[in-house]
C-alpha cells in the first residue's frame, strides 16, 4: 500500500509538473506577444500622431466646402451603394481580363500599321498626297463659287468626255500627234511634197476625220461668222 500510494503521489507531481511548464509556456508565449504588441504600439502612434496631424490640417483647409454632415451622408450612400459598387469592379475586372487578352493583338495590329505607314513613306506615297493637296489647293483658290456650280451642272458631260478621251484609240492618236509635233520640221514644203501627201491615203482619210470635227462643230453653234 506504501508503496502504491508513493507511485500514485509520484504521477500527481509529474502530470502537475506538466501543467506548471504548460502555465509557465503559455505565459512566455503572452508574454512576448505583449511585448510585441507593445514594440508595435510604440512604432505606431508617432506615425498615428503624425496622421492625425496631417489629416486635420487638411480638414482644415476643406473646412468651409465640407462638413461633417456630407462625409457622414457620403457613408451612407456608399453602404447603400455596395451593391453598385461591387457590380462596377466586376465590370472593371472584366474590362482588364478582356484588355489583357485583346492587347497582343491590338498592338500587333499598332505595329503593322506603323510598319506599311514607313513602308509608304519611303515609297514616296506622303510627298505625292502633299504634292496633290498642293494642287488641289490652287485649283480651289482659281476657282469661284459660280465656276463650282458651273461645274457641278456639267460633271456628267465632262466625266463622259473624259471616258471617250481615255479610249485607246484616242490616247494612240494623241500621243503620235505628240510625237509628230516634237518632231523636226520637214525639209522638203514645197507645193509638190505637200501634193504628193495629199495623195497618201492616210492623209486623206485624217483630212476627212478633221473635217468632220470641223463639221461637228458647227454644228453645235461653236462656229464664228
């Protein structure tokens, strides 16, 4: 019995010595959380101090626009708002994932744009565009209001002279007159060259042509008395 009660007395002390280290743990443990906590506070209330300076000097300053009544009913709007809010940085969010995904391919297309633009330039593209608004710009300055509406009311009959002008066959006939006409002077003008010219059947038949344009014309009533 002694010595059961001596084993039963010897647990007791050991689970008691088990709490008293727990205890004595646990207060180590508070104790350096306080200590802690207290080297926090310290850190913390100059820059608090320093804040709560900052922030009445400027309350200070917006003192006669804002009154504590408009914070106070700006609170309260923006709580009745959370919803709103939280719908707007949603759409926010999604706004920055689809930015993000569509970026590459926005700035890709940035730079092909600027690649043809270099391209075009140094093809000479921007002096031909400078060099038509240069033209453009003489002709709209030789030009009056009654000319433009002059012009206006014959854009039909002169595109239409403009398409005969381009045919082939007009285009030919101008460019050999042009050829013709830079062409050095015949040697031979004397009235039995110029004779025998009139024999060659292609004189003749441009003689013919240029008399039915003389024709034509006075037909219209461009003629002179």
């Amino acid at each position: 019995m002694n010595d059961q009660t001596l084993l039963e007395l010897n647990q007791k002390l050991d689970a008691l010595s088990d709490q008293v280290a727990l205890l004595t743990e646990e207060a180590r443990i508070q104790r350096r959380r306080r200590q802690e906590w207290d080297e926090l506070k310290n850190d913390l209330t100059p820059v608090a101090n320093d804040v709560f300076r900052l922030s009445v000097q400027q309350l200070e300053e917006v003192d006669q626009y804002v009154q504590l009544e408009d914070i106070l009913r700006l609170f309260k709007r923006l709580l009745r708002d959370t919803r709103q809010l939280e719908q707007m940085l949603n759409q926010m969010e999604s706004f920055v994932d689809l930015w993000n995904e569509v970026s590459p391919i926005t700035r890709d297309g940035f730079l092909a744009f600027m690649n043809r633009l270099d391209e075009l330039e140094r093809r000479g593209y921007f002096v031909f565009l400078q060099g038509g608004m240069e033209i453009f710009d003489r002709i709209v300055r030789s030009f009056s209001e009654e000319d433009v509406r002059q012009l206006g009311d014959n854009i039909v009959l002169i595109l239409e002279t403009v398409r005969d002008m381009t045919q082939p066959e007009i285009m030919n006939l101008t460019r050999q007159a042009a050829h013709i006409v830079a062409e050095e002077e015949p040697v031979d003008t004397s009235l039995r060259a110029l004779l025998r010219q009139l024999n060659d059947p292609a004189v003749k038949r441009g003689l013919m042509k240029t008399l039915h344009v003389l024709r034509s014309v006075s037909d219209n009533g461009y003629s002179k008395n």
